[in-house]
C-alpha cells in the first residue's frame, strides 16, 4: 500500500515538476500523456497483486508476469514449477492471475469433484474478439453453453458415431485415405495433408452431410489457415494479446495475422453454410446445419436465446477444427511412431492379421479382438499429449481446492501432459510402451490417470467419434501397409507448439505389404 501511495503521489506532482522546463501547452500535453501512462503502469501493478488465499507460484516480471516462461513448451515448464510450488499454483499472464492444476489427484479434484465450479471459459479479450465467447468451445458456462452443447451431443448421436451405418461412412472414407497412399506407389510422402482431409471429412459429414474431395483448394485453405490459428493461440504474441487488448492497433504481431485469418474463416464458413442449408425442409433436419436452423426458427420469440446466425458459424467452426485438428494429430504421431518402433509395428500388423481374416476390412467389433492395436493407440494418445494444457477454463463461482481460495471468474489451466507424466500413475513415463496397457496376459486394460479428452462437464464431446475414427483409419492403414522412413531420413519427436502438440512435418514411405 506504501508504494502505490509513493506512486500515486509522484504522479500527481509530475506536471508540476516539468513547468520548470516546457512550454505552457506542450507541457500540459505532456503532463496528461505520463500521467496516463503511470495510471496504467498503477492499474496493471495493482491487477498484479495476488489475491488473498490464492496458491503460490513463481515470482512474476512486473507488467509480463510469467509470460515469458510460458515461450517453449510450457506444459514442461508447469510441471517442474509444481514440483516447487506444489499441484496446484499460480502464475501471472500480465495482470491475468491464474492457477495451473498438475497432475491426477488434483485435476480430478477440481473438474471432476467440483464438476459445476471448474466449467466456465475465461473471459479473455482473444476468445471474445474470437467468438463474443458464444458458440460452443469458448462459450461462457450457462444456457448459451447448454444449448449448443446439447444440440451437438444430440446431432452427433442423430447424423454421427450414435448410428450404425455412420461407422460404414468411415470405413468409406478410409478407403478413400488408403486409396490416396497407394497412389504414391511407396514413395515418400508427408501425410499430413492425406490425414487432414480424411479426419475433416468425417466431422464434415456431420455437419454439412457430406464430404469434400481431397482436391477441394478452398475447404483446404480453410482448414489449413484454421490451423494455424490453433497454433498462433498458443504464442506470445495472443498472450500478449490478453493482457494488453491495445496491442490490437499495432500494425505488427502475430496477432494480427490471427485476426486476419478468423475473419477469412468466418467469411468462408458463412458461405458454405448457406449453401449447404439450401433445399432445407423444416423440421426434417439432413445435418448439423440444418438442425440448428430448426433451432433459430423455434427460438424466434426468444429474446434470451443463443441461437443465433453468428453463433451457427461459430459453432461450426469449433467442431470443425476441434475434431480436425486434434484427431489428425494423433494419427500422424500414430504413424511416426511405427516407423520409428518396427517392432511395435511388427505386433500391430500381427494383431491385425490374426482377426481381419482374407483382407475383410475392420469393423469396431473387431476392437476389443486386438488389444494390441488398442494399447498402442493409447500410449499414442498419453505420450504425445495432443491438447497438453486442455482448453482454458475459469471457475464460475469461489471455489476452496487443498485449502486455497479461487475467486469466482479466474483462469485456469490444466495441465493434462502432467497427468499423462505423473510418476504416482506411470513407471518410466517418458519411455513409449504400449505394453502399459496390457495385463500379463496380452488383455487391455484401462489406466485411470489417462485424460487425452480430460474431465467433468467441459471434457471433450467428440471423444467416442475420435476413437472411432483413430481405430478404424489406423487398422485399415497397418492392415495395408508397412510404414517406414525414407532411406537416411532421421525424424524429429520434438513437437510442433500450438494449443495442440503436433509432430515436425516427416516423410514416410507407405510400402504395400504382400496379401
Ligand atoms: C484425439 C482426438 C481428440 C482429443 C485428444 C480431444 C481433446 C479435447 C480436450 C482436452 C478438450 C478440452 C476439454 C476441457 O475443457 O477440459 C476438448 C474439448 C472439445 N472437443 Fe475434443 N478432442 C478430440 C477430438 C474431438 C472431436 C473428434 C470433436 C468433434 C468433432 C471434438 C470436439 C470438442 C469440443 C466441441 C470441445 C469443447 C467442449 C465444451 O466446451 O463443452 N473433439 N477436446
């Protein structure tokens, strides 16, 4: 209190200091300028300040706080900073206080013991320019949440992984993703486009009811600048971006280029929409789309509800990318990983054989007759750590977690690639072993700290689609064909930062294996 006092009393004698030297007018100007600067430079100090009760953390740079730490792979800087300060502590994101929940106990604790507490999203200045913190993913936690949330849920079970006849559709699609491979005749190639195509079009078929070729340049310049943003969510300069909304008039940054790619994205999604809602017939929905008009239209007298045409392409967005980005990533770690282990290869294709009999092609039955596929799918899922921080929630009232107290409204961060290396769970956690999964009798068995899609009522809503779709285009892949590094080609594990972990672009070599 002292030294804001000290602050605020130099501020206010500062314009009488500079007369001695300045013009009348210039003077005043400049008198106004510093002391609008020092309010600011009070404001952000005082926003700095730890609330009372809150738990512990690393001390923070004034005005950055512990920005900068976060700038190389922060999931591993969160963890060493727990072993200090303890699972649960605290960080300063430039006046944003926030608490880093580490490993198992502690995030069960929290999202799932105090399920309601842990489920909003904060209010950051990037979700709002983003979304309005509308839509689905990023929205605030109340009825516009419920909403979307449910009619989601309910178009995923009425178009998607709840029919039978949809797994069909994804066996369809692998054929068209093993086809595309076959044509490259084993040689090198970069998976990365194959596999986004293919992922994107079963979340496509959800909601616009159909597929996009894998020569569609528009729907893959989307995809890709979309992408990007995931990436560019997770830098510095959004970061930044958070804490100090102003940085928005700078002609420089990558937040710029992260607006500009938003903003193509809406104008694209807005158009496709409106093409895909064409010979629409009221109350006799064809895909996510439609439903949702279904929605606007039933609501109209609504003057509270949240379907809206914005929060349409919002949402739309959201499923989109969150079932693109994150399932894609896994299956290109999946393939990285047995070129880089051909013996685990070598079990996954042994697997296969013993039940996909003459070639037939693999059903989701057929699951729980190769644990070993499973077990390597998993270990997939736990090393690699797709969504390593999960998305950002808030607490949406006071909450008491081992004795600290979180105000109502602060950001937390969870930080799953904790949970996924934590020693009281996993021996040797940073070694890859599927056999983790597997009892002394080759069966699978589930782990409890394992949380790729985390927990509670903001965990993931497309968990059983992607593990449809990992299992199906994964076995129909190895069922075909041995994976391998181009001669000399060394592969880096050292992943590619974004809200998601994505390996470095790789060459492989996909060779036809004999019938
Ligand atoms: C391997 C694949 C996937 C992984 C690892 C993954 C992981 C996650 C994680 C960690 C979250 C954050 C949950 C939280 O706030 O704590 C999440 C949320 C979400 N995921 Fe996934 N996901 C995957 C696939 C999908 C798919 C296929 C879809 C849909 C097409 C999807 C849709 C969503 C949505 C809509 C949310 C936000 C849920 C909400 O806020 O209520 N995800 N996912």
């Amino acid at each position: 209190m002292q030294k804001c006092y000290f602050i605020m009393i130099s501020i206010f004698r500062l314009p009488s200091l500079l007369t001695v030297s300045c013009g009348q007018s210039v003077l005043g100007l400049c008198s106004l300028v510093v002391t609008l600067l020092l309010l600011l430079v009070v404001r952000q100090l005082l926003k700095q300040r730890r609330p009372r009760g809150f738990p512990p953390g690393p001390t923070p740079f004034p005005m950055i706080g512990n920005i900068l730490s976060l700038a190389s792979e922060p999931h591993v800087f969160m963890k060493k900073q727990s072993e200090i300060y303890g699972q649960i502590f605290s960080l300063d994101l430039g006046g944003i206080s926030t608490v880093v929940l580490n490993g198992y106990d502690a995030i069960k604790e929290c999202l799932s013991h105090q399920g309601e507490v842990f489920a909003d999203r904060p209010s950051l200045p990037l979700f709002q320019k983003m979304t309005k913190m509308g839509g689905l993913l990023n929205s605030k936690y109340g009825r516009g949440w419920i909403e979307h949330r449910k009619l989601a849920v309910n178009s995923f079970r009425y178009f998607g992984s709840g029919q039978k006849t949809f797994e069909k559709k994804i066996s369809e699609e692998c054929m068209f993703f093993v086809d595309a491979i076959d044509k490259q005749k084993g040689r090198p190639l970069n998976p990365k486009h194959l596999v986004t195509n293919a992922v994107s079009n079963i979340t496509n078929l959800i909601i616009f009811g159909e597929r996009f070729t894998y020569d569609d340049r528009d729907f893959q310049h989307m995809i890709e600048i979309f992408s990007e943003n995931v990436e560019l969510a997770a830098s510095g300069w959004a970061f930044l971006y958070n804490a100090f909304p102003w940085i928005e008039y700078l002609p420089f940054g990558k937040h710029q280029k992260l607006f500009q790619n938003a903003a193509e994205v809406y104008t694209f999604l807005l158009g496709i929409t409106e093409r895909f809602a064409h010979g629409r017939v009221r109350q006799s929905p064809r895909h996510y789309i439609d439903a949702y008009l279904d929605e606007i239209e039933q609501s109209a007298n609504d003057k509270s509800t949240s379907y809206t045409k914005e929060n349409l392409i919002y949402s739309v967005g959201e499923l989109i990318i969150a079932g693109t980005e994150t399932t894609t990533n896994a299956l290109r770690w999946a393939m990285l990983y047995m070129a880089l282990y051909p013996s685990i290869q070598e079990r996954v294709h042994k697997d296969i054989d013993s039940v996909l009999l003459n070639g037939r092609t693999p059903t989701l039955d057929d699951k729980q007759r190769m644990p070993f596929v499973d077990a390597v799918l998993h270990e997939v899922l736990r090393f690699c750590n797709i969504v390593p921080l999960g998305i950002f929630r808030a607490t949406s009232q006071d909450a008491l977690v081992s004795g600290y107290t979180i105000p109502k409204g602060t950001m937390v961060i969870t930080n799953l690639y904790s949970v996924h290396f934590d020693e009281k769970y996993w021996g040797d956690p940073g070694i890859f072993s599927p056999e983790r999964f597997l009892d002394s009798n080759g069966n699978f068995i589930r782990r409890e700290a394992f949380l790729p899609f985390s927990l509670g009522r903001r965990q993931c809503l497309g968990e059983q689609l992607a593990r449809m779709e990992m299992f199906l285009f994964f076995t129909t892949l190895l069922q075909r064909f041995h994976l391998q590094f181009p001669q000399g080609f060394v592969p880096s594990l050292t992943p590619k930062l974004g809200m998601t972990l994505q390996p470095l672009p790789y060459s492989i070599c996909a060779v036809r294996r004999q019938p």
